[in-house]
C-alpha cells in the first residue's frame, strides 16, 4: 500500500487511539524525555526530536535496524513494529511534512469531536504549503495551500490541526457540491464545534473559496437570521425574469414551530395552481420530511402543482428556478431578452 507497506495502518479496538501515558515504547525505559513525548505524540517522532530528547542518532538506527522501530520516510521514525492505528498515521503525517503544516478538513473535525459525515472522511487531510513535497502516506491527502500561516494552527492538546472554522470551510470547499458544503458548515455549528462568529470571520478572511456564498447564506440560516431571505430573493427573481408576481404568498411552520417555508402561488388560466415551496432549512429532519411528504400529497390532491426550492437555489441560482416556474405555465410579463433565456436555460 503505497510506498510503505509495513504502515498499512490497522483499524483500532475499542477505546484504542494509541498508547495510555502508563505505557512504555519500546527501548525507551531509560530515556524519560523521550518517553514523555512518545506518550504525547502517539510513538511517531520526528528525526530531528531525537536531538531535544538527547537520543543519539546511532541509537535511533540502531533500534530501526533491530526491527524493534519502523522508519517512515526520511523523516519520522515509528517507536513500534507494529502497524500505526489511524490516530498514530495522523501523527506521522503532520511531523512528516515541513512545517507550517496541519492537518485539516475532516480530519481536523474529527480531532474536535465531529462525526463523519462523508467518504472524505475515512481519509487523513493534510494542509501544507504550496510547493512542499511531504512522503506520500497511504490513506492521507495532501493539499497545498498559499493561505496557511501559523496563527491558522492549533498546536495543544493533539497534532497540529487548523481551527475547527477554518476546517469546516475546507470541507465544504474542497468537494464539487454546494448543499454539502452548507451541510458541513452548519453541521459544526450544530454540533458545537465552533461558533456561528467564528465561520462569519472565517468566511470574510477565507478570501475566493469555492461555495463561499453557499456557505455565508447557511450560515446565517444557522443563526437564525434568513427568515426573511426568501422573499426578498422571490422578488428579486420575479423581476428579473419577468414573471408576474405570485397571486399569494405566506410564511409556514415547520412540526417544530419554527417559521421555515414561504409558499408563493400562482393562478393559472386553465384554472390550476402553481406552488413554489422555498425552504429556508436545507438540512432536514426525518419528522420533518415526513410532514412536508404528506403535505405534498394534499398539494396533489387538490390539483396543484408543487414546485419545491432552498433559499439557496433562489438566491444563487434563480434562473433554473425561473425556467422551471415557466415550464409550468407560469405568466410572464413579457418577452424574455437574451440574456434572460441564456440565464433561465
């Protein structure tokens, strides 16, 4: 696996994320700094940490030589023959890579106690600067950044790994889809893994990301402040595209009695009746989708035809809205121009 087949790390048992500090690595019961910082860092120790510890170097090959400690590349030594678990390989990773570098993304989450939300997830993201060359590794991803500083680092209590903000915008960044970037950041926010402040500032020095505007937009639905998106966005479209404006339009519950849809109607000459739902949440609970599944069905029943949309898709992608609103029978209040069609395709 890779170029290191002896660290084709080994899923850990219960509870087992590395050594307890009761343990001892191997040919370090005389050497008490080195055993100090193998317990604090899971056993993977950089070449140049033998130094500080007072290891000499003839030592370190000569217990590598033995068996009794695995090399990893050029640069950090394993103090065990046995394969790395996944927190050790996060280790190894860091220390590998020439500084500043931190791990990030999923990995990062992880480290604050999230839960795996994606496939991403199952592998170590590694954040370097733009030109380093770390050791492949299997099972890790590296990716070069021109915006990691150290003051982005988080260095106590584990490997170093970027601030649980910034990893949340790297997750959701780093994958083609704009809804799973929403889903990441509010996710962390739900979980309080950082706070609603902590991603507006993020986002505001992240600088041209992907999905920045994705993910400002549910961020302020995480704070409870786009209520009133929806209908400020449904007008801005309407005039956009010409459509006439909707016949009705109400704010609606969800089970829970937060005020969630905004449901626009339009009347249409053959006497049925179109309906865009806009959901302001586009993360939904099961209790929830049922509601609106059944909903839907009356919306069937009584002949109308249900159109559903996210704050998002209304604000950043109106036109495939406004062609699907025209699809149906939507009026207009006259000719689309050009750009108009090109938009609406």
């Amino acid at each position: 696996m890779g170029s290191y087949p002896q660290i084709a790390f080994r899923e850990p048992e219960d509870a087992d994320i590395g050594p307890s500090m009761s343990d001892m690595y191997a040919a370090t019961e005389h050497l008490p700094a080195l055993a100090s910082l193998a317990r604090r860092q899971l056993g993977a120790i950089h070449r140049r940490q033998f130094d500080t510890c007072n290891v000499p170097r003839g030592y370190v090959a000569a217990q590598v030589t033995a068996s009794r400690w695995t090399a990893i590349g050029d640069n950090v030594v394993l103090l065990q023959n046995a394969p790395p678990t996944r927190a050790q390989l996060i280790w190894l990773a860091v220390l590998d890579a020439p500084p500043p570098a931190a791990i990030g993304s999923h990995t990062a989450l992880e480290l604050a106690g999230m839960d795996p939300i994606a496939a991403e997830a199952s592998l170590i993201h590694l954040i370097v600067v733009r030109g380093s060359t770390p050791t492949p590794l299997p099972g890790v991803r590296i990716h070069e950044s021109r915006r990691l500083s150290p003051d982005d680092i988080m260095r106590r209590g584990g490997p170093p790994r970027t601030h649980p903000a910034r990893s949340a915008v790297d997750a959701g960044a780093w994958q083609p889809y704009p809804r799973f970037a929403c889903l990441m950041v509010t996710a962390a926010v739900q979980r309080r893994i950082c706070s609603v402040a902590d991603l507006e500032r993020t986002l505001e020095e992240v600088g041209r990301v992907r999905h920045r505007a994705y993910m400002r937009l549910a961020v302020q639905e995480a704070a409870g402040g786009a209520h009133t998106l929806g209908e400020q966005d449904l007008t801005r479209m309407c005039r956009r595209f010409n459509l006439k404006p909707p016949t009705r339009q109400a704010r609606r519950r969800d089970p829970s009695g937060r005020s969630r849809y905004l449901d626009a109607e339009w009347e249409l000459s053959n006497g049925e009746i179109v309906v865009l739902e806009i959901d302001g949440g586009h993360h939904m609970q099961v209790e929830h989708w049922e509601a609106d599944m059944r909903r839907e069905r009356a919306i069937v029943v009584s002949r109308r035809r249900v159109l559903r949309a996210t704050n998002f898709e209304i604000r950043l992608d109106p036109g495939s809205v406004a062609r699907d609103l025209i699809a149906l029978g939507v009026p207009t209040t006259g000719e689309l121009s050009g750009s108009q069609r090109a938009i609406a395709r």
